[in-house]
C-alpha cells in the first residue's frame, strides 16, 4: 500500500512579513505559489477585474493596493509585471455580473485566471474566500492583499488594469467622473446617475443603478467593444488594456 504524504502544519503569524506565507509554503515544497485578488467588486459601474500573480523574485514597498496612491501603485504594477513568473488577467464585464451574479463571477473569474498563468503553481493564496473547483491546494486568506506578498501583486495588478479601464471610459462619458470615483457609488456619481441615466457600462442588478433605470434611456457608447450588447467575459494579457 502506497503511503501517502501528509506535510507537517506549519503555524503562520500574522506578523511574520509579507512574505512569511510563501516562505512557509516553499519550506513544505508548495511552489510555485500564485496570488490570486480582485478590483471592483463593490462598484457599480465598469468591469470586475481578476488577477493572479505569481512572483519572481521580492519587491521592496508591495503591499495592498488600497494603501497605495495611484501613482505609487502604477510605478508598482509596472515593476511587478516585469518581475513576475507570470501574471493573468480576466475581465468581467458588467452585463455577465447581472445575468450571471457578482458572486459567481468573481468565483469563476479567480478560476480562470489561475488557469490562464503561463506556469502551473503548486499552491494559490486568495484574498478573501474560498474557491472550491481549483486545480491545486489553496488557501482563502483574511486581509490577505496585507499579508501575503502574491495577493498584494495580484491586488495592484488587478486596481491598476481596472483604473485604466474606467479612465478610459471617462474618456467617453466624462459626465459620470469615473476618472474620480472608477465607478463606486458617491454622491457625485449617483446626481450623475439622476441627471444622465445609466450607461451599458452600470450594473443594472445593483440597488443604486436600478432606483434611476426605469424610464431611463440606457447610453451606449464604449471605448472597449465594438458590440457592447454582446458583454461575455474576456481574457487580456497583463498591461493590454
């Protein structure tokens, strides 16, 4: 009978740096080790944007990508991307978050973009929750863009393509300030919201898009797509967006 085996637990503190998971994890032969985060979950506007990461070598300054200015987290995703083993990036669009649900997307999205690295990691760390159908051990980790150096890269990959996006759509409909609030809900947005209707790029299932939809005329320009009436979820390769 093949024996089968079972590594030893190993006891992770909280305060053990930013890389102590990945450390912990390599000592039992968990390598490599992708991070796995999200950008725009609670928005109501623009795309849910999934990244996993997984890192080359050590990066001086990582951490959470909220705790970072928009010019520090810029300067940093250009140094993760040309660091890192791998890096995949999925993009959401709003239209598949409310046929589809936010939850469903964001499990299937973090799915998807571990299959897309270019390397298969021994192990996932995700921000957050678990996700059941992975390939690999993994482990839903609290605060984990805070606490484990791949989410945090995996957090700013996914702020930073996300931010671009959402300038981009300022570009098209500089009435909403989505250059300002990258489509979360603030006061400006929802007078915004009140004045000029929805666009195809708002979340029509969540509560502040759906007090101003009815009646409403629905403004459809894009600078992504050609056909934003066909929203499915579309795969981009890191810094193309």
């Amino acid at each position: 009978m093949t024996a089968v085996y079972r590594p030893r637990p190993s006891v992770v503190r909280r305060d053990s740096g930013l890389y102590g998971y990945e450390r912990a994890l390599a000592r039992r032969g968990f390598t490599p080790i992708a991070g796995v985060d999200e950008a725009g979950r609670g928005a109501c506007a623009g795309p849910l944007v999934v990244a996993a990461v997984v890192l080359g070598r050590d990066i001086d300054g990582l951490t959470d990508s909220k705790l970072l200015t928009e010019a520090v987290r810029e300067s940093m995703y250009e140094r993760i991307v040309a660091v890192a083993r791998a890096v995949s990036i999925v993009v959401i669009p709003p239209g598949e978050i409310d046929s589809r649900g936010l939850h469903k997307c964001n499990i299937a999205g973090m799915r998807r973009a571990v299959a897309g690295l270019e390397i298969d990691p021994g192990y996932v760390l995700i921000d957050g929750f678990p996700v059941p159908g992975l390939a690999v051990p993994s482990l839903a980790v609290w605060k984990g863009d805070q606490v484990a150096a791949c989410v945090a890269a995996a957090s700013i990959v996914a702020k930073v393509t996300r931010d671009r996006m959402m300038h981009a759509l300022h570009d098209v409909h500089p009435e909403y300030g989505f250059n300002e609030h990258k489509g979360y809900v603030t006061p400006g947005h929802r007078r915004a919201l009140g004045v000029h209707g929805p666009t195809r790029h708002h979340r029509f299932s969540f509560v502040t898009v759906a007090r101003v939809t009815r009646g409403a005329r629905i403004r459809d320009a894009s600078p992504w797509s050609r056909q934003d009436g066909d929203m499915r979820e579309n795969e981009v390769r890191a810094g193309v967006v």
